[in-house]
C-alpha cells in the first residue's frame, strides 16, 4: 500500500521538522555555552579606569566561565561607540558591553543621535562597580572646602570655568549639578584628553573639575592639587581626608559613574540568566575585589532585577540634569 501526501501537507510537516531541527540547534548551543571565547566591548582606550575594570572583570569572568574573555576597546563619544556596536551586533551571548552611565542613561537626552536605544535593544545583567568623583581646584584656589568653593564660585562676577573630561560624561553633568546647588552660572570647559584637563587645574586655568577618585588622589597625593569634597556616600579609603560634600552640608550631591555590563536584546534567556551570575561572581572574588578596590572602584555585583531596578531610578534624575542645562549635542 502506497501512501499520498499533498504538497501543503507536505510543507507543513517540512516546516514542523525544520522548527525543532532548530530549537533542538539552539538548546544545543545554550547548553554548551560558552565554548569559544566571549568578547567584552569597553567604550574608553587601553591604560582609563574603565579599561582597568574592564580587564580586571574580564579575569574573573573566565574563571567563572571557563573560557576565555577577551577585552576589545572601541573607545570614542563617550562610549556610545562601543554600545552602538553590541545592541546591532550578534545576539548570541558572545559579544558584550561594559558600560557606564553615561552611554546608558546620560547620551540618549543629551545627544540628538547616538545611534542605538539603550533601554531597547540592550539588557542589563550585573551592575559591577561604581566610581565617585572628588571635587579638585588648583593649590592658588581660595576655596578650602566645599562651602567655600560654592561662596567662591557664586561671589565670581562672571561665570565659573569647570573643567570636564568631555561633554555629556558624568563629570559634566555633576558640575551642573554642583551649580544648581551652589546657585552660580558654570561655563563647562571640556577636554578631550585626561592629561589636558589634569595640567589646566594644576595651572589654575579653571577654576575646578571633577575628577575620579582614583585620579584624584594621584595629583591630590602628589602636592598638585586640592581636594575640598567627595561626592562618595562616605570618605575613600584613598582619600580619607576628603570629606564627603553630605557632611559638608550638600546631602544632593550624592552622584557617582556606575557600571553594568549589557547583552543585547534577544540573547536567549538561559545565556543571559547565566552571564549575570557570573558576572555578579567574578567581582565577589576576593582577588578581584581587591584589585578594583584599590583601583579606586566601589564594587557591588547586583543581580539583573537589582542592577534593572537601578537604571530605572537612576535614568530620570539624569535626564532632569540634562533637561536644565539646555544642553544638546550632536555627534
């Protein structure tokens, strides 16, 4: 006995056999994952405190991972470089993003175009660690602290120049903030190279910046500078005379850089479910832990709901800060 099919009988149980041939190919590969090496994109070049983090976690990852992860910098614009390259690049859980707060949730209000929608087409998986800022003038500066700084500053007749390491990096938008709080007009100054912006302050070119901690205590330690506030929650273990701007009488000046690293929108659920438990892991490690720490990074190591949670509040305050400085870039 012979039996007939018809052609669109036929197609179907084509496709039925095709769909599970692939679902059982994906299963396959999640299972397996990772068994090649995973690629962590870092937005800033060889030698920053980003790349510092980024190479330090990527040791631990492979340890937690058992395959190798290997750190590319495709630095530029802030980081929004290397974002845009991970939300439109492969969604297979080999390719992904340490950013900081800037790409994610500064860029998308103070840049017409950066080419990528963080909260679309990128997925948080583990805040690691965070970075606070110190408030740095040069030695001729009459300020000895915060409050005198902010008397300083709104005494000036004209504008405050405050130096930044770009525009639309944490550090500008805290100097906004800074003069919401000390009620004076500030006129950023941005500098595209860190050395440029470090030798202005110690020349009394501007009148302040707001530089990372671990960058702070170098030229704080080394005589070139002073450093009235950090914007930490309490005193760094690298800076322990600094105090913070809360007990200085300026509680709101609380912000700091935090980094995540992200996987693209639809990377499966059972590789991004797994990347951030390592992820998370690897900055749990006491060896790792102490290296950023004495980098001068604060590390958390959250999980996907808590680092989630934590863009979700942080974003709006950002976007208010942008809002009132009427600024609005192009890249």
């Amino acid at each position: 006995m012979f039996f007939s099919f018809k052609p669109r009988r036929l197609a179907i149980y084509a496709g039925i056999a095709v769909a599970l041939g692939t679902a059982a190919a994906g299963a396959y590969a999640q299972a397996k994952y990772p068994d090649h090496p995973v690629r962590l994109q870092v937005g800033f070049a060889p030698g920053t405190g980003p790349d510092i983090l980024a190479r330090t976690l990527a040791k631990g990852m492979a340890a937690q991972l058992g395959q190798q992860v290997v750190v590319e910098n495709r630095s530029g614009a802030g980081g929004q470089i290397a974002a845009a390259y991970v939300a439109k690049g492969p969604k297979d859980g080999y390719n992904l993003l340490l950013a900081d707060v800037s790409a994610i949730s500064i860029a998308p209000f103070a840049f017409s175009k950066i080419g990528y929608e963080p909260a679309k087409e990128l997925v948080p998986l583990s805040e690691v660690a965070k970075t606070d800022f110190v408030l740095v003038v040069p030695n001729s500066s009459p300020a000895k602290d915060a409050p005198g700084f902010m008397k300083m500053a709104a005494g000036k007749g004209g504008k405050v120049d405050f130096g930044t390491f770009g525009a639309g990096s944490p550090g500008h938008f805290g100097a906004v903030i800074l003069g919401q709080l000390g009620s004076f007009p500030l006129e950023a100054v941005h500098y595209r190279q860190t050395g440029d912006a470090v030798t202005a302050t110690i020349a009394g070119q501007i009148d302040g910046i707001l530089m990372s901690t671990p960058l702070a205590m170098a030229q704080i330690k080394g005589g070139k500078v002073k450093g009235l506030a950090t914007t930490a929650p309490k005193r760094s273990p690298l800076l322990p005379e600094v105090a913070t701007f809360a007990e200085q009488g300026y509680p709101k000046a609380d912000f700091s850089a935090w980094f995540a690293v992200f996987a693209p929108t639809g990377t499966p659920e059972p590789v991004m479910k797994l990347l951030s438990e390592k992820v998370a892991a690897s900055v749990r490690d006491p060896e790792i832990q102490k290296t950023l720490v004495e980098a001068g990074f604060s590390v958390t190591g959250t999980s996907r709901d808590e680092v989630a949670r934590m863009i979700a509040a942080d974003t709006p305050r950002w976007k208010a800060v942008v809002d009132a400085s009427g600024f609005r870039g192009d890249n």
